[in-house]
C-alpha cells in the first residue's frame, strides 16, 4: 500500500507539472508574482487544453499531451505583444519559501484527510458520472475525439457534433500518456494536481486580492492552510458524483473571480497608451476566464456571474454616488457607465435565459416534473441548511451523512462576515455569500417550484451549490482571523509580531479543522466511494474480479470487435480496463437504432435476423455480464433488459469467468463478415 501511493505521488507532482507548465508558457511575459503566476497558469493551461482538443478534433488527430504547449507559444506571442512594458513585479514583501513551506505542507495535509482510507491509489470512485468520465478518457486516449465539442459523440454515437466539456478528460489523458500510469491512478493524480495546483493558489491570490494590500505576505500564509480545511470544497466533489469537471472549474473560480477585479483596478490607474494596453489585455483575459470555465463546466458560469454581479452593482452606485454630484462630464461619464452596464446586464440575462431554454431544455416540461433525482430530493428543512452553512457541516453524498462541525472554521468565517460588512472594500463579500448560502438552503430544504426555478441551472444540486460557498468562506475566514488579531493586538500592546500570531491562528485553526474533517465523516466518505471488493459487487461499478476479467479481454475478443453489455453492471469500462470498446460506454446515452435494437430485444437474435444484421454493423460477438448494477440500477427502469434476458436464458456459450463475472460468445449469429469485403 504504501509503496503504491508513493509511486502515486510522484504521478501526482507530475500531474502538476503538466497542468502548470503551459499555462507558465502563456504567463512568461507577464508581470506577476508567484501567486498570481500561478493561479493564472492553471487557468491559461486549462484554456490551452481545451483550445488544442478542439483543434485535434476538427483536424481528426489523435490527441497528445504536447500538442496544448502549441496553443501556450501562440497565447504567450499575443500576451507579449499586447502586456504593457513595465519592470518585473516584486512580490510585495512576500516571504516566498515560507508561502512555499506553508503550501507544500498543507497539501500532504489535504491528501492525507482525502486518501487515508484508500489502500491503493488504483482505485476508481465507484459512482454513477464516474462511468461516463472514465469511459471518455479511455477514448481520448484510443485515439477519439479530444474536442469539447464532439466528446459527448462517446454516448450520442450518432452524432457528428455533441458538446461536453473535456478539459478534465483530456488533463488525465495527458498524464496518463506522460507517466504511463493507468487512468485510476491518473485521474486521482489529477484531482490532487487541481486541488494543489489550482485551487488552493488560486483561492489564496483571490483572498489576497480582495483583503486590503498592506500586509500581501502574511495574507497567503493565513489563507493557504484554510483553503483546505472546509468539508464543502474541494473535497465534496469527490464524495458526491464524483463530480470531476465541476470540481475542475470550481477550482478555476477564484482565480476567473480575481481576474476582472484585477484588470479594473490596473485599468482605473492607468493613463493615455498604457490604458488600452491594459484594457485590451484585461479583456483578453476576462474572455479567457469565461472559455476556461466553459471547457471545464459551463455551468459554473452561473456561479461566476452569481459572485461578480455583487461587486458590479456595489461599483455602480459607488460611481454614481461619487460622480453625480460633481455635475457636467463627470455627470455624464457616471450615466454612460450606468447605461452601459444595465444594456450589458440586460443581453447577459437574455442571454441566459436563450441557453436555459433551448440549449439546456429547462422549460422544456413542467418544473414541478423536473429535478427531483436524489441530488435535488430536499432532505432537510431550509433552516437545516442554513445552519449547515453557519456550521460548516455540509452533506457528504454518502446516504444522509453529514461531517461534524469545524466550529472554529465557522466562528471565523463569522467574524470575517462581521469585519467585511463594515469595509466599503469587500463589503460586496457579503452579499454574494449570502446568496449562495440561500440557495444551497433552497435546494437542499424545498421541492418547491421557486425552488426549481432559482436553483434549476446547478441541477438543484445542493453539493454543487455547497462548494461555492468556500470560495468567498476562506477570504471571509482569512479576514476573520487578522481582523480579530488586529484588534486583540489594539488592545492588548503586547503582541510584538501580529503577523506570526496571525500564521498560527490559522495553522491552529486548519489543524482543528483537518482532524475534524478526518474523523467526522470526509475520509470515511472518500472511503466508501472508493470502496473494492474482491468480487460480486453490488452497489458498486466494479470488483476486483471483474477487473481481472477484463484485463483478459484482449486475449479472446479480437481487437476489431466491440463488448456487448449492461453499463449498470460494469461493463462500461471494458475499454478502461481490457481495451476493448464497450458498445454502451455510459449507463445513459442517446443510442442509435442498432444498439437500441440489442439493448431491448437481443434475446430475439433467434427468431429475428435483424438483431444479428446489427450485431454484424457493431462488429459484436461477446457479451460481458455480471449480476448486479450500480448504485442499485436505473431508477426509470432497466433500458438494457435484452441483455440480461438473453444471459438468464442461456443463449450464449460462456468463455471465461471470474467469480460471478462471465463473457459469453454468441453463436446463432455466426462469424462476423470481413470488414473489408
């Protein structure tokens, strides 16, 4: 076991590597500091990445893991020219090994509380998204498609164009191809590398730029350990889903939230020739936030959008209140920008609400029949859930389990509510907490049809909705703790060095935190999520002896020919684990007539020569079946029936088996005809 995490973890500071470096390619000829550098990397590399898979895909190449280091020269060419020309940043006073020491501990911390559970770092999520995730990977890297554009062609096979973000896909395709480890290993690597790399660089530089500038240094050393310390994010999208491409652009969110802020307080000081440079970059940069979160879910835009609005509304009547007044052009600047941003909130809602309606088919039926599956089932009341946000106990999305309480977290997170509201600065914060705090109450404590409506774009999904609230919680948290520091200090004349007292605040407070997460409930969910048993899987995707079985595959299913199955029972990843391509790669898809023919009625090969004339086109001769379905089976009714009735009925000769696994030949249809006659 320990052997195995320790190859683990050198795929993993690999898997940073390749998640950093094309980003630090696009960056190179800004200046920024190390945080910055950072978080804007990450974000520029997911861009890259997505820009390159849709570039492969309407050039038909197979996808490589240098081929987003191509993108980064391009972006690093247009930043170079377009960056205004000003010495390198200093890092403001920044102690950089200690900020290096500080980060690099708190992430064995944050894998620790995540994987300590976990015997073998080759395990997968054993969960319902998952089987689609890994599916797509394993056909990124059989050489499918790598475009976020066609990826969902993987269960729309009929389909030239179906949109799904693959920026996470293709990151695991990469490392895997970089490091030659298997896809478990890999994805799981890329889930440390997000977290290490992404999200906790990324929620650091927003705290530092939303908290007052006078002390940069300590600010990061006080919100890096508390980014990893609430239940909510980043580990609660792994225990529910496991969501991996939302957890990917939630990640990103801090850092698409601090980029505009950024760019207006640069553009606002600049003058005359600098300004546009400023201004044209910062744009670039805003749209570059906007298709990175695309690339790695769109959906999160609506979270983006739901933290910024805030800030732009509180802009808006600070200029109005500051330049209305003054009179003649001062006057009419204000009410230019006035207009301007109500013209621009305007088409941004139309906008929204063209995509709710025909890209995402909300209104499609009625409201009161929609999202009511077990992530939008409310199971509490809405004051639960507001009490769960105060608490910082949040639901794991194993049964009804729910972490205990970080107390201090949550009295912290308080405080910095309490400081903010009376700071013009960040008083914003406030509000835009507050609105994700309701709606998580909305989702997680009515079936309501307000409910729906205000929640309907996160899929009235309360986990979803949870993890935003971390990405205000650790500025907030940070606040808390150098206000509260700040004052004792006042009192007190005796604290010397405030901002030591400050670090260990918040090292005491993560540590709390840490050991509360560990033992009230996240490692023992991750745990269970990841959970293998030997054989006869029952709620679970897979078991080790159907693994095994399909690790075989090559050995009696000619490489040309596909795996017929149930996806519900495993059978989905037969590609994953046997290289083999399975004919329904996910438990739901919007199949063609051949496999819709074999999923209902294979069982009638013996009467009706149209079930083998599309076996024939799926080049199809095994099937791979074992007893059992994931997460209990499809709660709409089996669509796959064909499958087992065949199977129960003993129309296939059995091959190889392993435990209550069997692949099965099908005779009655003879050989399959020559592909090339």
């Amino acid at each position: 076991m320990f052997g195995d995490w320790m190859t683990a973890v050198v795929v993993a500071i690999t898997a940073v590597v390749v998640l950093i470096v094309p980003g630090f390619v696009v960056t190179y000829p800004l200046r920024l500091d190390l945080l910055a550098r950072v978080a804007v990397s990450g974000l520029a590399s997911i861009l890259a990445l997505g820009v390159a898979g849709v570039i492969d895909g309407l050039l038909g190449v197979a996808w490589a893991p240098w081929h987003p280091l191509a993108v980064a020269v391009a972006g690093a060419t247009g930043a170079h020219f377009c960056a205004p020309r000003e010495r390198r940043v200093r890092d403001g006073g920044e102690r950089g090994w200690w900020i290096a020491g500080v980060w690099a501990v708190s992430a064995v911390a944050l894998v620790a509380v995540t994987f300590a559970a976990v015997p073998d770092p080759a395990r997968v999520s054993q969960t319902y998204d998952n089987v689609f995730h890994l599916s797509a990977v394993a056909e990124i890297l059989a050489g499918g498609d790598p475009s976020s554009l066609a990826l969902r062609t993987v269960i729309q096979p009929a389909s030239t164009w179906a949109y799904y973000p693959a920026g996470w896909h293709t990151l695991v395709a990469s490392i895997t191809m970089v490091t030659g480890a298997a896809v478990p290993v890999a994805a799981n690597a890329a889930w440390i590398a997000i977290a290490v790399g992404l999200w906790m660089p990324g929620v650091t530089w927003l705290t530092r730029v939303l908290l007052p500038p006078t002390r940069p240094g300590i600010v990061a050393i006080v919100a890096l350990p508390l980014s990893i310390s609430f239940a909510a994010m980043p580990y609660g999208l792994l225990t529910w889903g496991s969501l991996y491409p939302t957890f990917l652009a939630t990640a990103l969110l801090p850092t698409a939230i601090a980029v505009p802020i950024v760019v207006a307080r640069r553009a606002r000081r600049e003058v005359a020739m600098r300004r546009w440079r400023v201004t044209l970059l910062g744009s670039i940069a805003i749209a570059g936030c906007v298709f990175a979160l695309a690339i790695a879910q769109p959906r999160v835009l609506a979270s983006w959008a739901l933290m910024l609005v805030p800030l732009v509304l509180f802009a808006v009547l600070r200029l109005v209140r500051t330049e209305w007044g003054a009179g003649g052009a001062r006057r009419r600047r204000a009410m230019r920008f006035v207009l301007g941003t109500g013209v621009t909130f305007v088409v941004a809602a139309a906008a929204a609400l063209f995509v709710a309606a025909r890209v995402l088919g909300i209104f499609d039926r009625p409201l009161e029949d929609r999202l009511s599956g077990p992530q939008a089932e409310a199971t509490q009341s809405i004051g639960d859930g507001v009490i769960s946000v105060l608490l910082q106990a949040w639901p794991t999305g194993v049964g009804l389990q729910v972490t205990a309480p970080s107390l201090a977290l949550a009295a912290l997170v308080v405080l910095g509510v309490v400081f903010a509201a009376g700071m013009p600065r960040v008083r914003w914060i406030v509000v835009s907490y507050a609105a994700v705090l309701v709606l998580f109450a909305l989702a997680a404590g009515s079936d309501e049809v307000v409910a729906k409506l205000l929640t309907g774009i996160w899929y009235k999904d309360r986990y979803r909705l949870s993890s935003l609230i971390p990405v205000l919680g650790v500025p907030l948290a940070t606040l808390g703790i150098l206000g509260l520091v700040d004052r004792v200090t006042a009192r007190l004349r005796t604290i010397r060095r405030p901002s030591r007292v400050s670090a260990a605040a918040s090292a005491a407070v993560a540590t709390v935190s840490c050991v509360v997460l560990a033992t009230g409930g996240v490692t023992s969910a991750v745990r269970e999520v990841f959970r293998m048993p030997v054989a006869n899987a029952t709620t679970e995707v897979v078991s080790s002896a159907q693994i095994d079985l399909m690790r075989r595959l090559p050995d009696t299913v000619p490489a040309d020919q596909r795996v017929l199955g149930d996806p519900w029972d495993g059978s989905a990843w037969s590609r994953l684990y046997g290289d083999r391509e399975p004919v329904f790669p996910h438990v739901n898809g919007v199949w063609d007539a051949d496999r819709s023919l074999v999923a209902q009625n294979l069982p009638a090969l013996l009467d009706d020569p149209a079930v083998c004339f599309a076996l024939d086109r799926l080049r199809v001769r095994f099937v791979l079946y074992s007893p059992h379905a994931v997460a209990g089976g499809d709660p709409a009714g089996n669509l796959f029936g064909g499958v087992h009735a065949a199977v129960e009925a003993g129309l296939f000769t059995p091959v190889e088996s392993s435990a209550d696994t069997v692949l099965y030949r099908i005779d009655q249809c003879g050989p399959l005809p020559d592909p090339t006659g």
